[in-house]
C-alpha cells in the first residue's frame, strides 16, 4: 500500500532520520492492518520546538520527545479498513492520519540514556507516535499501556530493530 509520509524540519541534519521514517512509519501501519493509503506529516524539531507546541496544543509547560496529533479517534487494534473510505481525503485519496512531532534533542539524549542506537529511539518513538494515531494510548499503567508497549515491540522486533541496535 502507498502511504505519503511528508516530513519536514526547522532543525538541521535529520536526512537519516527522515530515510528510516520512510520506511518505519509504513511497516508500522502494515503490522497494524491499516487497510487504507494514509498520510502522516512529521516535523523534527528541538526541544524549545516541541515545547512550544505541547505548551500551545497541550497547555503542557515543558519539552518531550514525541507528540501525535491524531486526526480521527479510532479503537486501538481497529484499524481503519475499507469501509472507512469516507474519511479518505477526496483531493489526495489518502486517509490523513495526523501529525507527528518529534525531538531531536530527546532522541540523541534517550538513546544515550537508554543504552542504544539514536536509530532505534527514532523509530521507538516513530512506532509509539503511529499507534498514538491508530487510537493507542497510555493514560493508564494498567491494560491500555501494556498493549500499546506489546504493539510497539512487536512492531520493532518484526523491523528488526531491537534494543541492541
């Protein structure tokens, strides 16, 4: 399927980044069984970037690695499918699923943190964002969560992209 993954950036040096997107975001709606072509726009950014936004959007006075703007409230595990063809946009004929901001800064500094590759923070967090847009959240420590976690590293590992990367 074709999904159109436009990205843009107010911060330099994102090309490798913007490449693994490309390739992440789509596997991240294949394995999710999103049967529509869909569109993501991402924005890098720094972390006085994302802290505008979440304080603007979010009214959240600080900075974090990722925020997801999801255009429809779909039901985690739920994708949409054919029969939701009426959320297609009718100028593009994709399914604008929302955007997608994420912090370089947060990602270079949570690699560190974490023990692995900037590359596989990027695409965590790329994954974590797409199910945010699919309806998957973690208001809660409890089910909601764990299955979003279980969804992301199922995801990342069916990528190949473990810890160790």
């Amino acid at each position: 399927m074709e999904h159109q993954i436009i990205l843009e950036s107010d911060v330099e040096d994102v090309e490798t980044f913007a490449e693994e997107l490309r390739r992440v975001i789509p596997a991240a709606l294949e394995a999710e069984g999103v049967g529509l072509p869909c569109e993501v726009d991402v924005l890098f950014t720094d972390d006085e970037g994302i802290h505008q936004i979440n304080l603007e959007q979010r009214g959240v006075d600080r900075a974090t690695d990722v925020l997801s703007f999801p255009m429809f409230e779909f039901t985690p595990g739920q994708p949409p499918a054919a029969e939701d063809a009426e959320l297609l946009d009718p100028g593009s004929g994709l399914l604008p699923l929302g955007d997608m901001v994420l912090s370089v800064d947060h990602i270079r500094v949570q690699a560190e943190e974490y023990g692995h590759s900037r590359r596989r923070e990027l695409c965590y967090l790329a994954v974590h964002s797409v199910l945010h847009l699919l309806g998957y959240d973690h208001l809660d420590e409890g089910p909601m969560k764990r299955q979003m976690r279980e969804r992301e590293e199922a995801i990342l590992n069916e990528l190949g992209i473990t810890r160790e990367i």
